[in-house]
C-alpha cells in the first residue's frame, strides 16, 4: 500500500489537542462517476480523480466525502453496495484507491468514505444467503416478515406494515420462494440489515476498521439516523397514497440508535490516535436530537446534515410539489440550528449535494444574476458556524440541467416517482413540472471542467448528458477570472482558515423579519464580522440594524462585486463581509 499515515497531515487548528481539526474545515463532495473519466467509458472513476486534485487543491479544501466508490449493481448509483472491500471496477481498484488517497494526503486533503449501512444491495452475499431459506443462518440479518395476520401472502394489503418508501410504494417485497417479506425503506433492491441483531454491528465495525487500517480519515454515514426500528413494527398514521402510510416515528432516530453509535465509536474510533471526521446523514433529525448526536461528551458523531432547511420548498405533496421559499423561513430554521447547536455539538452547512437540485437554480436566479446569485448564497452559508460542505460543480455555479423529459432522467427515485404517480391518476406536465424543479439528476450531471465537447469530463459518451452550458460555464473559463464563483469560493474558504472568528465566533441573526436581506454578526473575543446579503434581484437599502452591527466602508474583507456601491446600498444579490477588531467593536 502506497497510503501515508493521515498523522502526517498538518492539523488545521492551533491547538489539535483541545479543539478538533475538522472545525475549520471545509469539506468537498465528490460523485465519482460524474467527476472526471480517465478511460473513455463515459463514468467517472478514481484515476480521474487523482489527475483532478489539483482543483481541490486549488479551491483550498481540507476534505474530500466520496459518494460510494463499492461494487454496486447501481439501482441508486452505488447506494446498493453489494461488496464493502472492494472498488467498483468501473470506478477502479483498490491500488488506484491507494494512489488517489496517498495523492490526496500529499495535497494536505482528507479524505472521508460513503458509508452505506442502513441497507445492503439484496445481491450482497448476505442478502442471498438471508433470502434463501428461513433457516439461513443470514436470516436474521435482514427484516423478514410474514403477511399481515388474518391475509394471504401476496394478497393486496398483506404486507407487514404499511409502511411507504422513500422511493414510492410500499416498504415491503414479498420473496416468493421463502413465503415471507423483507424491508426495504428505500428500493426493492436495497432491504435494510437488522441492527438488533449483534453479528451485523461486529461485521459492519470491521468493514470500518477496514477501511481505516487502509489510510481513510473518516465516515459520512447514510442515513444514519434511520437504523434502528422498532422492533414490533407498527404501522405508521395514513399519507393519503393508497393505503399506505408513513413509518417515520417507528424508525427516525429509533429507540437505540444512540446506543448503536457509541458502541460503534468504541469498537471502531477510538483509540486510533488520529481523530477522524464522522458525519451522519439524518433525514428528520431535530435539532435536540442533533444535539445529543454530537455533543462531543456522548462520543457519538463529528456533525449530522439535517433537511429542514432543505424542505422549506417543499409543497403539500412534498418535495416534487415545490413552493417557492420564503427567506424568512430559512432565516428562522437556519437561525434555530445555530442557536440550537451553539454550546453543545455543531453544525454541518450546506445547500447542495447529489440528492437536491442546485443551489444557484433553486434559491438563486441563474438567468439573470447567475454570478451574482451563486457567490450570494455562498457568502451566507460558508460564514455560518459550522462545517461546509461544497458540492462538486457548486464552486463552479453549476446549474440544474435542460432534462426534455423523464427518458432523460437515470435516478431510481425519479423514474419511480414518475411511474407511481402517473398510474395514481394526476396530470403528467405537473408531474413532470415537479421533476424538472427538484430531481436529483441536476446534481448529477457530469462536472464541467473546460468548453470541449462533454466538458472535458470524458471522451467517450457521458453516463448522463453534459448540461450545455458547459460552453461558457466551466472551471477552465474561471481560473484565470479573479471575479469567479470559484475565486469567490477559494476566497470564503481562505477567509475560514484566516479568520478565528468564521471557526469559532458566535451568531446573532439580524433583520429577521427582512423578507430578502440576509444578515448577521459573528463574534469573537474583539473581533466582530458582519455578513450582509441582498437575496433577491432589486436593489435593498441596507437596514439600520445591519448599519448599526459594524459595516463600515474600511472593513470590508470579502464582496462579490468587484466594485461595491455605496455602503448603505445593496445592489442585486449583492454580499458584503466587514470585519471589526479591537476597539472598533461594538
Ligand atoms: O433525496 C431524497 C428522497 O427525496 C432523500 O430523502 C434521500 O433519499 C435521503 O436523504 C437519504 O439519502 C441517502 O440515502 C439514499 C440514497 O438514495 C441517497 O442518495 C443518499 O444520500 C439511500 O441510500
């Protein structure tokens, strides 16, 4: 193994031995099959990776997340792992995983894995040897269920609980063989492993030693929150989709899953000398809860990603039936999560990743102010308290795709939800309408690095068409513009790792009720930072408060105009950064 031990990293914080490296941070998400293609096949994989690097090294990041890199069958693009110690040999093999880790290390970047426990593929070995008797010594490895009492098997209605997935439908298949039904929150072809059962933990800790034996720094944990069920399954309140209901009180953030995580922190991360990077995904998860998950003193998790400010553009009928976002109500949810998270545990922030449109199209405007608009709602974020976490393609200002219609769409939960509501009777062009806002695949679209004809992503046929704007929009046009969404990101980055005060200041969110002026002050010890955004596409004078907080014109440290107007003006998607120290501090 070529890998160099993550001690020889240099830590990132002045005092390593009282506050965690990974508070300064800032981490970059990878999706490696729409990154960068080394061999023509049209799928990103990991050689394509290390010759790209030197972006990240570039944009200044301290760590690398890769969405899955495992043999998967790819029902959800390698969410359905189907061997944990291996790589899937479209994306490589475990000597280019080698070569990619020593490089990123060689770069001073971290690099975290994808880890896809809450489920399996059902074409892991486990899965096989579980379905394929009642007796297997794998059964109990998995969920399985007889019918509902009183009703056949195979009869409509017979499954267990009434459970609805995440991607449509019911929760539960029947295996026709063996009589009985397995579980599944997401595809049928990802059944959920028993975390009651104790040789799934010991497996699943092993296949995590594993990996860090072998050099990684750390773990983002799929849908973390969501292992541990109760145990008598019982059927969830009606959603009004048939005669299915929602689960979510039987299984979000269940009646052990805190105990599961500090077991997990015992047998697999302590005791390793260097601290690693864990961050749990948790749809659902509140902010108490959040809490509890990384208050640092339960030895749990680093940080959760939480979805509330995600679904605050979520409709009735949920997230393909989209509103458009009151800024308030990110203010106010945002805010909370500040304040929630300010003495105990700490907070990821982020406003894209593989599953949500892009940013710059969903709460900017990437028609008119799209530069403008991309380095706005950057600003906002990355000065937060917290973690950031960019989305491969976002410091670019990428933005949602030009899909013509369903057929170009490749992710399961798109194609599903398309079938399912379509055969539930509502009207194709609004079913297509919510796609279009809020599929996944815009997130998925390959990266674009240069004008050439796939972007420079591949030269053989992309997996999923490139997004034709690459011609202008690509990380090539912006390297050598200083006045870049990418300079800009290099920037808000530099400023984490300069600034005392973006890491460890405290928040107080100002204008609450302004309906589209963003703005707060982070403070630490003598040093006050104002952040003021204009999140819409007029012009704003800037409020009293915000004046009053410290911006004044000889502090301005950051700004996306290359030339700011007067100090008490904000002009479209305008955002300024002003910094007081010392005596200057209100
Ligand atoms: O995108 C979503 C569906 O609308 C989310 O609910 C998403 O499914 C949820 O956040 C869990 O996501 C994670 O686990 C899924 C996988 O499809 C996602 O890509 C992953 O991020 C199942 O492994």
């Amino acid at each position: 193994m070529t890998t160099s031990p993550a001690s020889s990293l240099t830590p990132l914080t002045p005092d390593p031995s009282t506050r965690s490296w990974w508070r300064s941070a800032v981490v970059y998400q990878v999706y490696p099959r729409s990154f960068a293609d080394s061999d023509g096949d049209g799928v990103g994989d990991l050689r394509g990776l290390t010759s790209r690097l030197g972006h990240l090294a570039r944009l200044g990041v301290d760590v690398v997340w890769l969405s899955p890199i495992y043999p998967s069958p790819g029902s959800d693009n390698g969410y359905d792992i189907s061997d944990y110690r291996a790589v899937d040999p479209a994306l490589g093999t475990l000597a280019d995983f080698d070569e990619m880790l020593a490089q990123a290390h060689g770069h001073g970047i971290r690099v975290i894995l994808d880890l896809v426990v809450n489920h399996t593929s059902d074409e892991h070995p486990w899965f096989v040897e579980s379905r394929s008797s009642r007796d297997s010594p794998k059964r109990g490895w998995y969920w399985w269920r007889p019918p509902r009492p009183g009703l056949a098997v195979g009869e409509p209605g017979a499954e267990p609980t009434n459970w609805e997935s995440f991607f449509s439908g019911p929760t539960w298949t029947l295996d026709e063989a063996t009589g009985e039904y397995y579980l599944h929150l997401f595809h049928a072809k990802q059944p959920d492993l028993n975390w009651e059962n104790p040789e799934v933990r010991r497996e699943v800790h092993a296949v995590m030693r594993w990996w860090l034996d072998r050099g990684v720094d750390g773990f983002r944990m799929d849908v973390i929150n969501l292992i541990s069920k109760d145990p008598a399954l019982p059927d969830g309140p009606p959603n009004g989709r048939g005669a299915l209901g929602d689960g979510f009180e039987h299984y979000g953030t269940g009646p052990r899953v805190h105990e599961f995580l500090q077991e997990m922190h015992r047998e697999v991360f302590e005791g390793r000398g260097a601290e690693l990077l864990t961050v749990g995904e948790m749809p659902g998860v509140t902010v108490e809860e959040a809490a509890r998950f990384t208050d640092p003193a339960r030895r749990e998790l680093s940080m959760v990603f939480q979805f509330e400010h995600v679904s605050l553009d979520h409709g009735p009928a949920g997230k393909f039936d989209p509103v458009p976002l009151d800024l308030r109500d990110l203010k106010a949810s945002l805010g909370r999560w500040q304040a929630g998270l300010a003495d105990r545990g700490w907070n990821s922030l982020y406003l894209c990743n593989h599953d949500q449109p892009r940013a710059v199209s969903r709460f900017g405007d990437a028609q008119r102010w799209w530069r403008e608009s991309a380095t706005a709602l950057a600003t906002v974020l990355h000065l937060h308290r917290g973690t950031p976490f960019v989305y491969q393609g976002e410091e670019l200002g990428m933005t949602n795709a030009p899909f013509a219609s369903i057929a170009s769409m490749r992710d399961v939960e798109a194609v599903r939800h398309h079938a399912t509501a379509v055969a539930l009777g509502q009207d194709p062009d609004v079913v297509w309408r919510g796609l279009l806002a809020m599929g996944r695949d815009h997130a998925r679209t390959p990266m674009q690095w240069d004008g050439s004809p796939h972007a420079g992503f591949t030269t053989g046929e992309p997996w999923l068409e490139v997004n034709p704007n690459h011609a202008w929009l690509n990380a090539a046009a912006q390297y050598d513009d200083e006045a870049s969404v990418f300079h800009h990101y290099r920037r808000l980055i530099e400023l984490r790792h300069t600034l005392p005060v973006v890491v460890d200041g405290d928040f107080t969110m100002l204008v609450a009720d302004h309906p589209t002026v963003y703005a707060f002050v982070r403070r630490l010890d003598d040093e006050t930072l104002t952040v003021v955004a204009n999140l819409s596409g007029a012009p704003e004078d800037v409020p009293e408060e915000v004046l009053e907080a410290g911006a004044g014109p000889g502090d301005m440290v950051l700004a996306n105009y290359v030339e700011p107007g007067p100090t008490a003006t904000l002009a479209p998607w305008e955002a300024r950064v002003y910094r007081a120290a010392g005596a200057a501090t209100r």
